[in-house]
C-alpha cells in the first residue's frame, strides 16, 4: 500500500451491508485527486453512494488481471439506505485463496474437485446462484495466480502459439540462408585460405578469423532482431489493446524485454556463427592445400555442391509451408468479414447501458419504450431496440429446449433477450407470425420467437406458430411461440446457422445491463453525443460504452486479424529469404562457372541456351523443394486447424496458390543471374 490501509475481513458483510469504505487506485488518485497526499478520510462517491478513502494502492499493483488497474476497490456487499445491494457488487466473483504452507497446487486442486460437488448443491439450494444449465460453469477450475489473470493471454494463447512456430520456421529460414550464403561466400576463398595453410597456419587461425566474421554478422543482426522485436511487441499488443478495450486508454503489461529473450538471442546468434565459421574452416583445414591451389574452382563447385543445394531445398520447402500459413489466415478474416451473417450491420451503433442507481425502474415497459421513442426522433436515426448480448458479442448463452413431441429429443440454442423492432432494425425476416411488441409483459403470456431452422427442427413439416417449447431449466415456464425468423449468426460470426431463441425483454424484468441498438441512415457515430445525453437525462442509465456494429466486429476478431497480419509478414520474408537464397546461389554457381560458360558461347552455344541451362539447375532445387513444401503444409494445417478456430484443416487451393507465387519468385530470383551470364564475353570468360 502507498497510502492508508487495505480492506479487511471486518469490512465485509454481506448480510447486513459491508463498510462504506473505498481503497483507490494510484492512477485514480493522481488523475482524479492530483496525488493529493491528505487523500485518506475523504470521500469518494460510488453510485450515489458515499465511501470514505480508508487507502492508496501502489503504482504497479493491478490486482488479479494484469491488463488494467482498477479505479477503485470496495468491499463485496455494499448496500444503500434502503438495504439494496449497489449494482457493482451483485456479478459474479473471482474467488482467490492462498495455500497453507506445506500444500502444493495439485493437492489443493483434488481437494477441491472433490468438495465441489457439494458446494455446487448448496449454491443452488441457496439460490446463490441461477439453478441448472444458468450455473456459469459446470465444474469447477482451480489455476496458479502467480501470473495474473489476463484475458488476452486467454484469448490469445493457443494462436500466439502457432505464430511462435511460424516465427521459428522463418528463423531457421533466415539462418539456413545466411549459412548458405557464407557458406558459399568461405569456400569462394578457398584458395586464399589454402594460402595461408600452405604457408604455416594452423586450424585454430582459420577458425579464428572465420568465426570474428561470422561472429559480427550473427551480431549485428541479433541486435537489429531485438530493436525490432521491441517495437514490434509494442505495435502488436497496443493493436489487440485497443481492438477489445478501445474505450480503455491505460495498459500497464510490461513489454519490456526479458533476461529470456535476450538469452534466446544471444544462442541463436552463436549457433549461428559456429555453424557458418567452423564448419568451413575444418572442411578447408582437413584438405590438402595443393590441391585446393591446383583445382581452383572446380573443387571448389565440388565442395559446395551437396551442401548448399541441401539447404536450398529445405530453404524452399520451409518457405512453401509459412506462405501457405499466411493465406490460409488471410483467407479465414477476409471470409469472415465477407461472409452473409444473416442480418445488417451497416449504420448500426451499440451502445452499453449502466444503471446510475441501485433503485428499480417504477414501469420497465414504460420507461424503455419512452427512451426507444426519444432515441428514434434524433436526427438520422431510422430505428431503435434493445438486446442483452447484442450482435457480435463474442458469447451465445446456451439454453437446452424440447417439443411435446417425444420423437424430437432437446435441442441446446442460443438465447437471446430483445426489444420490439430488434429484427426489423438489422433486416433479420420475419418469415411468420408477429414480432414482439411492449405490451409483452410479465402479465400477459409468454412467448417467444424462434429462428427457421429451430422451428424445422422440433416441428418438422408443421407451423410451428402457437407449438409450446419447453425449457429444460425448472424455473423456466413452458412458452408459445408467436413467431419465426430467418436465422442468422449473430453472437459469434464463426457459428454457422446457429439455432436460437428470442425472448421479449418487457417479460425479463432482471435485464437492465441492456445493450441499446440504434440504425442510423448515415455515419453511426454522429448520433452517440445526443444519445448519451437523452439516456442521461432519463434518469437510471449512463453508456458505459458506444461502438459501431462494424467496430465491435472488428474488435471481436482482433487475434484474427492481427494472426493475418504476422503471418502475412512472415509469409512475405519468407519469400524474400527464399529469392535471397536462390539469387545468391545462383550468382555464386554462375561466378564458379564462368570458364564452362565462356567454352560453351566460344562453340556456337546461344544466350537462351545458357539461360536455360542455369535454369533448368536451379528449378531441380526448387521443384524437390515445393514437393518436399506440400505434404509439410498439408500437415501444419491440420495442426494448426486444432489451435485456431474457423481456420479450415486442409485448404488445397491456398497450398497451390502458395506453390504458384514461391514457383513465380524463384524463377524471377533466377533469371536475373542466368540474364547476367547469359551476356559474359566468351574471351574474357575464357581468359579467367
């Protein structure tokens, strides 16, 4: 603590009402008190409600979640004058508990496994929490707090974790490039070494200057590697950032970079220079210098040969596999974005609602359709309703429901609670019967309206209009359905054609955190300042947030995008590493052979012939390389299929298209060096 005290168990009453008191946060303290250091004793008001500052947190203490500090912290319980639990202490909560000294993680976890049944019969028996299939979870997961909680890494894990092995592919892509090159580069002196060993030097000289070369070339590009990595970890986790928290400004994950990663650095740097210093330096160190100075470049094509064309090969095939990766991921957001949801998004804003006070609405009904009338008169708003999740909300509440038929067995289907007009306003048909209106209230009957496919399902061949479906929940009744609409994916754009169920809101009376759906005829965002303000002015919400349909989506593919982006960059170096490779292949194989091909013009051989001959050589490293390429592709995205959602397992075309373009770059990267040789004077050839 910086200032003042913690909250402590004597704060905490659930039952009577827990003390009014609040702990803030340093960057709450700073931004909202100036730092005032007098802070402790005053008040801070939380819902109408007014808490005494009994403490300070420190500035890099963020609680459980790693991803954001809080403005306040309170005690679980908080109640106002008339005894009402405030609206910020009723969600669920984390539970955080630290073990006893002595007892490990996996005791604690089979302790706990074998007492949660137990503890989840009391919960519902207490009413705690909702019974059956509204348990937020049907077991129980007890994890390690000493990283945090962090949502990100939830969301993100198992994709960063196909990306970690992409960037290794393109890692060893890049060293196996810079070894080849080198390499070839050593054994181009391989008679200025052989030189030195004739005249007295000994292995551990070559080593030693082959190794001071390679060493600051590894160097420097380790070090260029980190500055980038750097800024790139910044530029990326800012971009997931503000795609799922855009309204949030601070973020306080540490991005600086490691003891690991520059270890991990600083290895691949040395390997690196080993293998491209020492493996040449005993491979010329082990051969006999007078034959080495004799044979000149023969032996050295010789040397080289196997060597290189083997690392080329592998170069290519790892290359195939990264550019495969790349479209699949492009293709997956591009589809998605692209894909027929169901329903409108154009010119639609969302916008959150948040209760200002504790106390409950005096007429639900006539308050939300007063706001809806309000809302629908401002200036370029074409349509107004409500939802609880709302459209792309990244979450489908699953409900288990049945016929009175016996022959159809229950069906698990999303369900969604909504205000009148919510089909019309995203262009969702009503193929049947009526939509809801605000006379559906908890006095009249309750009904619902079912998705076409629903309806096929537990009345196939019959009108489904006024059939009853039954909810498996038992605190649920049995309710008519009084309309169809056609379906349409609007919880997760990756579901296809998801089964749903759509309850009035006016029949809900526990909905109040509703989510506002607002259909503009032009820019949605101009509507939101006059929004904010009629939704004020009505006295019981505030927006805790305003985005556009288009915006949520987008933040709601966030890792996808981002998956796109770094693959489509490693991709990209992919192929340039592999064009690398090739052109610098090629225009060493073509300096070595320089002689033959200056014999070959000399007897009446034509430019296009010698063009062809380079390369027809270079396609027999490129062709084994795509068909080594192809097989690993296919199984990579099998692999990576079971990692990331909506990618599909096999994708023929992205894989020939990926042949296609790696096929295109290296015969371009090719024939730049074979157009070179093709133009050598044969006397000057034949002279060297």
């Amino acid at each position: 603590m910086l200032l003042g005290r913690r909250i402590i168990s004597d704060d905490v009453d659930t039952e009577k009402g827990s003390a009014r008191v609040a702990v803030l946060s340093y960057r709450c303290w700073q931004e909202r008190y100036q730092g005032d250091p007098g802070i402790l004793g005053k008040i801070f008001t939380l819902d109408d409600l007014p808490l005494e500052i009994v403490g300070v947190t420190g500035r890099d203490f963020t609680g459980l979640s790693i991803e954001g500090a809080m403005e306040a912290t309170v005690p679980l319980g908080l109640k106002d004058n008339s005894n009402t639990p405030l609206p910020a202490t009723i969600p669920s909560v984390f539970v955080a508990a630290r073990l006893k000294q002595g007892t490990s993680l996996g005791q604690a976890r089979s302790q706990l496994l074998v007492a949660w049944p137990a503890i989840q019969a009391a919960l519902i028996e207490s009413k705690a929490e909702p019974p059956d299939s509204q348990l937020p979870a049907r077991r129980i997961q007890i994890e390690s707090a000493s990283t945090g909680d962090s949502f990100l890494r939830d969301r993100l894990s198992r994709p960063l974790t196909i990306m970690m092995a992409l960037a290794a592919a393109l890692l060893l892509i890049a060293c196996v490039n810079l070894a080849n090159l080198l390499l070839a580069w050593t054994f181009s002196r391989r008679q200025e070494l052989a030189v030195r060993v004739a005249l007295g030097a000994r292995l551990i000289h070559l080593l030693r200057a082959l190794l001071s070369e390679s060493m600051l070339l590894s160097g420097i590009g380790a070090a260029a590697g980190v500055v980038l990595s750097y800024w790139s970890t910044n530029f990326f986790l800012n971009l997931i950032w503000f795609g799922y928290y855009p309204n949030i400004a601070n973020r306080t994950i540490d991005t600086i970079l490691g003891g690991r990663v520059a270890a991990f650095s600083v290895l691949v740097m040395l390997l690196t220079a080993v293998t491209v210093g020492a493996v040449p330096a005993r491979m010329i160190g082990g051969t006999d210098p007078r034959s080495a100075i004799q044979h000149g470049s023969r032996t050295i094509r010789d040397g080289i040969g196997l060597l290189t064309k083997a690392l080329v090969v592998s170069q290519i095939a790892l290359s195939l596999v990264l550019v495969t990766m790349a479209l699949l991921f492009s293709n997956t957001i591009h589809g998605i974005r692209s894909a027929d949801l169901g329903y409108c998004r154009d010119g639609v804003m969302i916008l959150q609602l948040f209760p200002t006070t504790s106390k409950p609405i005096p007429n639900r009904s006539i308050y939300y359709q007063e706001l809806a009338i309000r809302l629908a008169s401002q200036p370029g708003v074409r349509s107004v309703s409500y939802s609880n999740f709302g459209p792309v909300s990244g979450y489908e509440r699953k409900e288990t429901v049945s016929s009175s038929s016996l022959a159809t067995p229950p069906i698990r289907v999303a369900l969604e609670v909504i205000g009148p007009d919510f089909f019309r306003l995203f262009s969702i048909k009503l193929k049947a019967g009526r939509d809801f209106n605000w006379s559906d209230s908890e006095q009249t009957k309750w009904v619902v309206i079912v998705s076409d496919g629903l309806a096929h399902r537990l009345f196939p061949g019959e009108n489904p209009i006024g059939r009853i479906v039954n909810f498996a929940r038992k605190d649920r009744k049995s309710l008519e359905i009084v309309g169809v609409v056609s379906t349409a994916s609007l919880w997760l754009p990756q579901t296809i054609a998801p089964l749903a169920v759509y309850e009035p809101l006016m029949q809900e009376p526990g909905y109040d955190n509703l989510r506002l759906d607002i259909g503009t005829d032009g820019d949605p965002r101009a509507v939101v300042a006059a929004a904010r303000k009629t939704i004020t002015d009505g006295g019981h919400h505030a927006v805790l947030r305003a985005q556009a349909l288009d915006q949520r989506l987008d933040g709601l593919l966030t890792s996808e995008r981002v998956l796109a982006m770094i693959g489509s960059f490693v991709g990209g170096m992919a192929l340039l590493l592999a064009a690398i490779g090739l052109y610098g292949l090629m225009s060493f194989t073509v300096t070595l052979r320089i002689p033959e091909i200056g014999t070959r013009m000399a007897l009446a051989g034509s430019r296009a012939t010698i063009r062809f001959m380079l390369v027809k050589d270079a396609m027999w490293l490129v062709l084994p390389g795509i068909s080594i390429g192809i097989p690993a592709a296919f199984m990579t995205t099998r692999i990576a299929a079971t990692f990331i959602p909506g990618l599909p397992p096999i994708d023929s075309s992205a894989i020939f298209a990926a042949s296609t373009v790696l096929f295109a770059v290296s015969l371009c990267a090719v024939l730049l060096p074979a157009e070179q040789a093709s133009r050598i004077d044969p006397m000057t050839a034949l002279r060297s």
